[in-house]
C-alpha cells in the first residue's frame, strides 16, 4: 500500500492510502484520534464497503445514515451496521444523521444513532462518548 501525506493544518497530516481502486483517507480528529474515509465508488455493494473496513486497523465503525443520497450506492447506513453487527458483535458502530425522523424507525438499536447537527455543536462531549464506548466494547470482546 503506498502512503502520500500532505499537510491539513499546523501540526496535522492527511494521509492517502491506495490499495487497486480503493482510496482510504486517514485524518487526524484529535489527539486520540484519526479518522479513516473511504472513496465511495458508483455500484459499491455493502458487502465491499464492509471488507473495506473489515480489513482496516479501525476501533469505531461510523457512517452516514442517508447514504443514498450520493446517488451513488444503493443502502443506508442502517444496512451497513447490520451486516458489520453478524460480523463483529461487540464492534462499536454510530450513524450519524441529518434525517432524524427518517432514521430512527429503521436502526435496530437507537442508541446507535447520533444528529450530525449536535455532534458538531458539542464535539468535545462527543468525543468523550466515542471514548467510553470504544473501552465498553472492547471490554466487552475481551470476555466473550
């Protein structure tokens, strides 16, 4: 996998990943952070974007509920966590949403579910969220 890095801001690195058609993003969110993005081509199948992430070093899945709208892909985020929860029960995984009515009846478990809107707004708070619930999942995968 060949790595390029260019500069996001003082002290901050992008880096892009390429491996065949797959361009990964890597972000730095914080100090305990980086956020891993993936290119979504047109025709992805969930069952590609999940051996994506599958495969990837990461230690919290969060998608887009709303992802059709890209006109894109064919699923929304909610299809997406589904299939990841048979694969890695224990994993923590979020979808964010700008469609709060729309998402809700769909995801199985609501607590999954995060307003894009609030979580920009409160991102200290949030991160501190996604902090516990790494360390409660990872607790928890350690005694299955």
């Amino acid at each position: 996998m060949e790595a390029q890095h260019c500069r996001i801001g003082e002290g901050q690195e992008l880096r892009e990943d390429h491996a065949g058609d797959t361009a990964r993003r890597i972000e730095p969110a914080n100090d305990h952070f980086e956020v891993v993005g993936y290119d979504i081509h047109e025709g992805l199948s969930v069952d590609e974007l999940i051996d994506q992430n599958y495969t990837s070093d990461i230690d919290l899945l969060m998608v887009d509920y709303n992802m059709v709208e890209s006109g894109k892909i064919y699923f929304n985020g909610d299809e997406v966590l589904r299939k990841y929860e048979l694969i890695k029960p224990h994993f923590p995984m979020i979808i964010f949403t700008n469609y709060d009515e729309q998402a809700f009846p769909k995801v199985d478990n609501p607590n999954t579910l995060y307003q894009k809107e609030l979580a920009i707004q409160k991102l200290d708070k949030f991160v501190q969220i996604l902090e516990a619930e790494i360390l409660m999942r990872q607790q928890a995968e350690r005694k299955v």
